[in-house]
C-alpha cells in the first residue's frame, strides 16, 4: 500500500512541478498533459534524491529548475513532440 501511494504522490508532485517549470520557461510550450507529468516525474525523483539534504522549499526549487531544464532541452532536442502532432 505505501509504494502505490508513494507512486501516486509522486505523479502528484511530478505535476505541479511540470506545470511550475512551464510556467518559468518563457513562451509557449506546446507540449501535452502526459509529457508534462513525465517530465515533472522525472525532475522530482531527481531533484528529491540528489537534493534531499536541503530545505524542502529549496529542493522544490530546485526540481522546478531541472524540470524546467528538461522541458527546454526536450522540445529544442525535439524528444518532446508538440501537442497537436500526429506520429
């Protein structure tokens, strides 16, 4: 029971921390709810174990600029595909 409510604080948290890096990214960025998620997922369990020693506010920040990161990179690289595309 504690790793699937671990699993599901996690996506909880994943996206916050997607939707808070989009948010300090500038423009638009096209990309859809599940890329998001998973780019936020990512993020958290990166930042919440390497950064886990800090602060919590402080960790949070530091997930939100790592997702953000990986947002930039993603769509610059063209990993993260547009949200209207086909294929």
């Amino acid at each position: 029971m504690g790793f699937i409510l671990g699993l599901i604080g996690n996506i909880i948290v994943g996206a916050i921390v997607g939707y808070a890096a989009r948010a300090v990214l500038p423009g638009a960025q096209d990309i859809g709810l599940a890329q998001t998620i998973a780019v936020g997922v990512i993020a958290s369990l990166i930042g919440f174990f390497v950064f886990s020693w800090f602060w919590l506010p402080i960790t949070f920040v530091i997930t939100v600029i790592l997702a953000a990161a990986g947002i930039k990179i993603g769509m610059d690289k063209g990993l993260l595909k547009p949200q209207n595309s086909i294929g």
